[in-house]
C-alpha cells in the first residue's frame, strides 16, 4: 500500500514524470452512484457523502487484482479573513508540491479540513496530499480543470486499494470541512463534478443514484450558479440536485437576519437533470474518483 502511495505522490511532486503505469486499465472502474450531503453557512461547508463504485460489463477483467488509486480532490481557499485555521494551514503546509501529515501538522490539518475516508467498516488513512493551484503545472495524473479556479488551491488526497474488486462490493464513504472562499466580502464556493468511464447509456441526471443535497444552515441563504442556471436556497431549507461531468458550480453564503428568514421559508425542492442544473453545489465537496490502477 506504502509502495502506490509513493508513486501517486512522486508524481505529484514531479510533474514531469510518466504516469502511465498507474493509469492502466483504470477505464474498467466507474462511479456508480453518488449520495452527498453539503451543509453551508457563510463561514464554511460540512460534507458527508456515500459513493459506490462497479466494473464496466463492456471492459476485459484482467487475469488478476490490480491495486487502485482513489483520489479525491477538495477545492480550499487561499485566504480567509475571519477564519484561523486557514492561515494557520497555508503556515504549515506548502502551496505547491507535497503535505506530509506528522504528528506535529495532523493539529493544523484536523481544524482546517478534517478529511475522513473508509472503505466499508475500514478506515482510510490520511498522510500525504498534493497541493494543486491555478499558477502551477499540471501534473499528468491531474484534471486540469482541477486547477481553474483563481480563488481556491485544490488539495488531491491520494488512497490506495491492494485490490480492485473490492472497491466494488464495499461503500466509500467521506466527510470533511471545507472553509469558504472569501474576496471583497464575498462567500464563496467552487465544485466541479468529475465523472469517469461512465458506461454508454449511463445518465447522472437520476436522483435515484446521483443525488447532491445542499442545505443551508439557519441564518444564510446561498446564491447557486451552475452553467445558465441560478439558484436561490433559502435559511434553513436545502435542496437536490444532479451533477453532471465537467460542469462548474458556484455558490455565494450570506447571512440571513431572522426577519428575512422567516419571510422567505418555503419547502424543499428538488431539481433533476430536466432543469439542465446540473449537481453539485453550494459547498467544495470531495468528489471521489477511481482514476486508476497500477499492476501489481
């Protein structure tokens, strides 16, 4: 496991390096359903989500288990003004290349982020990540479209699995903080939904398997915007949506005096892959992907 840890990061830190190894045969493996919970104040987002993965039907089964590399990418800001645990972060923890979790930065990483990742009933452990921002290169293991939003770094958590299929018959499972960005007195937050290897046929317009509940905590309201679509979430009310590939989500967190609250409280919505909004929202969430896997 320590040995597919090591290459992800190597190449992380040398952007130069040929990654092809650990992109074989990761086309097998896809996303197969997505349950994600997004809480947002003007302050920052709590994110829990529940994410299955399958083998495509339509690729050759290999002779025998590959080890997969599951990353996941959180979308953090630069600064924040009222917030500590940022400055404290960028203080401890380098911009560009490599963060190592010791014993002595785990206390800066637990307040700001808090990453929490389990494979059915086994916890996954957090020590490195990569740190990705919208100046540097790009890594060829890497989403460039990672890298697209000036306001926020994107952290790229990196976890090993000794065997493919049991990425398959077990639940991940994921929760972290997620600090909100803030320019000119601006809250605010990105996410942009990765989807990979999807079968033909697949849609993730169905609630039914890909669904993004974003809930606004009492007292703030959030101002979505996704492709064309705007909209607006209430004090205290949430609603669900579809995430769709590629498609960046913004968001904007004020708060709410009681009054407003109170005038503007109406039910819950739901808003599906026929109003063209496409998913994720109002919250830097993880968004897992099994992007590939080395031959062991």
């Amino acid at each position: 496991m320590r040995f597919a840890i090591l290459i992800s990061f190597l190449l992380c830190a040398t952007a130069r390096a040929n990654p092809r190894a650990l992109l074989l045969g990761a086309e097998r493996i896809y996303m197969s359903s997505e349950q994600l919970t997004v809480t947002i104040s003007p302050e920052d987002a709590e994110l829990r989500g529940t994410f299955t993965f399958q083998f495509r039907q339509d690729v050759t089964a290999p002779k025998r288990p590959y080890v997969v590399i599951l990353q996941i990418p959180i979308w953090f800001p630069e600064q924040h003004p009222t917030d500590p645990s940022v400055a404290v972060f960028w203080k401890t923890f380098p911009k560009y290349g490599v963060g190592h979790l010791t014993p002595q930065s785990r206390a800066a990483f637990e307040r700001a982020v808090g990453l929490r990742a389990s494979l059915g009933d086994q916890a996954l452990p957090v020590e490195d990540f990569c740190t990705l921002t919208h100046t540097n290169s790009t890594p060829r293991w890497a989403d460039r479209a990672w890298q697209q939003e000036a306001a926020f770094c994107c952290l790229v958590f990196g976890f090993s699995i000794e065997d493919d299929t049991a990425l398959t018959q077990k639940s991940l499972t994921i929760s972290y903080r997620q600090p909100l960005s803030h320019s000119e007195g601006v809250a605010g937050f990105y996410y942009l939904p990765v989807f990979q290897n999807l079968p033909k046929g697949t849609s993730t317009t169905d609630t039914n398997r890909y669904a993004i509940t974003i809930a606004a905590q009492p007292g703030c309201s959030l101002a979505v915007t996704s492709g064309d679509q705007k909209l607006q979430v209430e004090s205290g009310q949430s609603v669900t949506l579809s995430p769709r590939h590629h498609q960046a989500i913004r968001a904007v967190a004020k708060t709410q005096s009681n009054k407003n609250a109170a005038a503007n409280r109406r039910p819950a919505g739901q808003v599906d892959g026929s109003d063209n909004l496409s998913a994720t929202v109002a919250a830097a969430r993880a968004f897992p992907a099994a992007v590939a896997e080395l031959d062991r």
